[in-house]
C-alpha cells in the first residue's frame, strides 16, 4: 500500500509541475480533508491522522 501512495504522490507531482511547491500541495490537500472524508460511509481504521502523516508531509 504505501508503494502505491508514493506512486500515486509521483504521478500528481509530475501533473502539478511548475504549479507550486510541495508544500503548497500538502496545502491544498489537508484543506480538502472534510471533503475526502465525507466520501466515506464509515470512518476508516487507523485513519485518524492520516493526513498530516508523516508518509505525505512534505514540508520538512
């Protein structure tokens, strides 16, 4: 599973080249973590932080 976040995490990098920084993208992500949650009918396990997880913050 985390080869396939990485590569996932690749591949929008590479769409967003030029766009911004990493930073601004882990931005823009954690500003549409209600959104993304929403979609789910059930709070997944061991989801509670997963979005300021270490394995996608790219800030430093």
């Amino acid at each position: 599973m985390e080869d396939h976040k990485w590569r996932c995490l690749q591949d929008l990098l590479s769409r967003c080249a030029g766009s911004g920084t990493a930073s601004d993208l882990v931005a823009e992500m954690r500003a549409l973590e209600a959104q993304a949650r929403a979609c789910y009918s059930e709070r997944p396990m061991g989801m509670d932080s997963a979005f300021g997880s270490p394995s996608w913050d790219m800030t430093g």
